[in-house]
C-alpha cells in the first residue's frame, strides 16, 4: 500500500462473526474462536505495516461471561494460549501488548500468563496491542468515578480519563466492527465519543490486510470535525 494521508494513531477493533463464520461452514464454534486469533495476528501485523501505533481489540466483554460454561472456558484456554505463543511472536515483530479490564475476574494462571506476556513485550514497539478481556465501557467509567470519590478528588472529564483502565492510550480514531452488525456494545463509550465508525460486512475470521487497507483510505477522505 502506498502510504496513506491522515493514518489514525489509534484504531479499536470489535471482532465480531466468530461464530457465525463457523456456522456457516458447518464447524463447531470453537473453531471460529481459534481462527478469529489467527485474524487478530493478521490485523496488528496489518495495522503495523500501515503506521499505526495503538490498536484496541475487544476480546471478551462483561457480558460474555453469560455465554455458555464450555465456550467461556475454551476462550479462557484460547487466551491463555495466545498470551504464551501468539504474543510472544508478535513481539519479535516489534509489536506490544497490554491488557486492560476486569482482570481479577480472570483466573490465576492466565493473569500469570498476561503478566508475563506484557513484562517480555518490546520496550519501544512500533504498534501496541491492547487487548479487552472482561471488559465493560460502562463498567470502565464506573471504577475510575469510583477511584477518584474513594480519594475524595474532584470527578472530571481530565480526570476521570485518568483513571480509566486504558488511561495512556490514545483515544481510538476509529472503531471498526466486522460483520455487518452496526452498533459498539459497550466498547470504549468514553474514549470512542467522536471515533469514526466502519462496519465493514466481513466475518472477524475472513478479515484481511485488503479490508483494513479500504476502510483507512475512506478514514482519510472523511472530515473529523470532533463536535465543532
């Protein structure tokens, strides 16, 4: 790709048709959980490639821990296995990763594991990967209102952003969902206040290079006026 006017620092993923792509091709939906990985090594990769520093992916939400036992324990599996291998690839690609969310709901093993995981991630890395696992954007502004009562400190916007669990990073420029579904289900609600929105109709599993490379050309031909 020849390089792009107006590349975004920040862009948030919601990976969503895992299931669905897996359906239609008749294979459990565990599969469209492991291939919607390899997707997500695809994408940072991709998004690297292109000049983009930050890119927030939304692994798992609050809610999902309403889906069935089996399938909520093979994700944990399958993050315990990205958090060991898969990370550890993309981090000879100069690529790092943080996590960000309720953490303590995970288990013990995988916090160890993502611990461990950002601890050996490049120190200057050419496009950090944050990763959403347990996370709520509702949930996200309550505990950082809650930090700051606790303390006695004054709620505003500066400063409530302080202590969102994402604070350092950069508020997404654009948020893309796949599938063709068109609403963010509770993903960065405070930082995605004037993020543009993409809603390409591609399956998270089916999503390449080529898909991300179309949406950031239309990013650059859209005029960002931020409430002005």
């Amino acid at each position: 790709m020849s390089q792009t006017k107006n590349i975004p620092t920040c862009i948030g993923i919601i990976p969503d048709g895992n299931r669905r792509w897996a359906k239609e091709r008749g294979l459990p939906a565990f599969e469209g959980h492991r291939q919607g990985i390899n997707a997500l090594e695809r994408a940072a990769l991709s998004a690297r490639d292109f000049g983009i520093k930050h890119t927030v992916v939304y692994a798992f939400s609050t809610e999902n821990w309403g889906r069935p036992a089996e399938e909520v324990s093979y994700l944990m599996d399958l993050f315990e296995e990205m958090a060991k291998k898969f990370l550890e690839r993309l981090g000879k690609e100069n690529v790092g990763v943080r996590f960000v969310g309720q953490l303590g709901r995970l288990s013990e093993k995988l916090q160890n594991a993502m611990q461990d995981a950002e601890e050996k991630s490049p120190k200057n890395p050419d496009l950090t990967l944050w990763i959403c696992l347990s996370y709520g954007g509702r949930a996200d502004i309550v505990q950082a209102a809650n930090s700051l009562a606790k303390e006695s400190k004054p709620i505003t916007e500066d400063s409530l952003a302080g202590r969102l669990w994402a604070a350092s990073m950069p508020n997404p420029d654009l948020i893309i969902r796949t599938s063709g579904e068109q609403r963010i289900s509770n993903f960065m609600l405070w930082q995605g206040a004037y993020s543009e929105l993409f809603f390409p109709k591609v399956y998270w599993p089916e999503f390449t290079k080529d898909n991300l490379e179309l949406i950031l050309k239309e990013y650059a031909e859209r005029e960002r006026r931020i409430g002005r």
